[in-house]
C-alpha cells in the first residue's frame, strides 16, 4: 500500500536523511494556536506530522502531554474538531504525511467506522494507537488498512522474540520504536542501546524505524538520525508550547515563532545526522 507516509520515508532514503516526525497535540494550547503551528510544521522541516488526539487518561504519556490533553480540552477540542483541524491543514498542505497519535475510546466512542472514512476523508495517513494489542487487530487496525490508512506500531526495550512477530505482522507505514520503558518526557535515550535494538529490528522487517521517547535537543536527534529512517520528538516540542503562555495560560504573542524555531534546529540536526 503506497501512502504519503512510505512516499515520504522512500525520498528521504533516496537523499540519505532520516526523518523529523514532529508531535504536537491537537488544541494546544488552543484550536487556533495549534492550527497555525500545524500550518508551519513543514515549512519549519518537519517530515512527518504526529497529531496527537487529547484523551483524558493517556497512560503512556508523561506530566507535559497530559497537561497538553488538559490544555486542549479547555479549549474545548473534540474528535470532530481534530479532524477539522486535519482539513485546515490539507488545504494548503496535500504532501506531509500527518498520523493520529491516540487511545481508543475516542475512536469508539466517535464510532469505528464512521472515524475510518471521516480520518481518511480529512486526509490522515496513519494512525498510532498505543492501546490496541495486535490481538485486536479486527477492531481497527484491519478496517483501517481497508481505508488506505497505515497502521503504526509500537515496539519497546520489553518486546522480545516471540512477541515480535505478532507485531510486526500488523504493522504499516514505519515502525515507532519507544527507546526508554516507561512514559513520554521522563528521561533520555541512551544512544548505545537504541543502535543495537534498531539493527536488531532491521533483522526482522524492512519497514522505515522511527525512534521516540527520550529525544530533547537537537543533538540526541542527530544521533538518532545516524542510526534509525526517523527521530520523534514529542515531549520536548509540548515543553516548548509550554514555557510560551502566560500566567493565565494563554499563548504569548511569540509562540508559534519560537515553537517552530525550535522544530527546525531538531530537523536541521535530523537531516544532517545520517552517515
């Protein structure tokens, strides 16, 4: 299945980069402000887009996405309005790949089906939903390939050989690897360890890996970049949203300016970080 997500991973390979798949959760810190960030992230250099949609219990994510969640469901963020937001961006972007980052409540509360062909109506690529073992695998994740929608899975420090497979089997688009167990923003990588699991996992499948979790600055980036098809960065771009709103907070007058500065020294560093 040929998607914008394995046409982007295929240029990128072609030109000896890695990707930047930048994060950011929708609504945050409100529906305008978070629209115009998306607008800018791939002018800013970011590959990939990870679009997270806001849950009220999102486990595997750490204090700064859950304060992002909070943010955007103060600004009154709804399943409905994510996708709104992914229209927004589809008209003035038709190339970047952009995933749903998510939970499954939403997605069933909002109705599978109906959030299949709304998502792939919208223009959404691919979706990560941390939540839905493979043993599950009929709930959305086959739907969604019906759809043409890439199905992205997860694959920890923790996931051993018997249990590869079954993920692997599922998986489309590229493959998300956390690098640290445990939530988002808590730590970092340790770089030693993220090349031998990446070359361990090349072993297995041919799909792009993209690495996660841990990844702050610009120099870890780079670092992944050397090793892995792509560098997540999540936390730290939230982190960045956050140190610019004010005492009530609202977005300063320099957000998405200094936001978007940020993601392109971690793109420049990604881009450059290939060997």
């Amino acid at each position: 299945m040929t998607t914008r997500i394995t046409t982007r991973f295929a240029a990128l390979k072609a030109k000896k980069q890695a990707a930047m798949v930048a994060f950011i959760t929708a609504g945050d810190p409100d529906l305008a402000t978070s629209a115009k960030l998306l607008a800018g992230l791939p002018a800013a250099g970011a590959d990939i887009i990870e679009l997270s949609v806001p849950f009220s219990d999102p486990m595997a994510d750490g204090p700064t996405i859950q304060l992002a969640n909070l943010r955007a469901f103060k600004a009154g963020i709804s399943m409905g309005k994510v996708l709104d937001m992914v229209r927004g961006f589809r008209k003035t972007d038709a190339d970047t790949p952009l995933v749903l980052m998510g939970y499954y409540n939403p997605i069933y509360a909002y109705g599978v089906e109906k959030f299949l062909k709304d998502a792939k109506e919208s223009g959404v690529d691919g979706l990560i939903v941390v939540d839905l073992p493979p043993e599950e695998d009929a709930e959305l994740c086959d739907p969604a390939k019906k759809h043409g929608l890439n199905f992205i899975r997860l694959v920890t420090p923790t996931t051993d050989a018997e249990r590869l497979p079954a993920v692997l089997k599922s998986a489309s688009g590229f493959l998300y690897y956390v690098s640290i167990t445990g939530i988002t923003g808590t730590r970092a990588a340790d770089m030693g360890d993220v090349g031998t699991a990446v070359a361990e996992l090349r072993r297995h499948t041919d799909l792009p890996i993209a690495v996660g979790f841990g990844i702050s600055t610009p120099a870890q980036a780079a670092k992944v970049a050397a090793v892995a098809d792509g560098a997540i960065v999540g936390s730290a771009i939230v982190n960045r949203i956050a140190a610019n709103l004010d005492e009530n907070g609202n977005a300063k007058a320099g957000l998405v300016a200094d936001v978007l500065g940020f993601v392109s020294d971690l793109a420049n560093a990604a881009h450059a970080g290939k060997v």
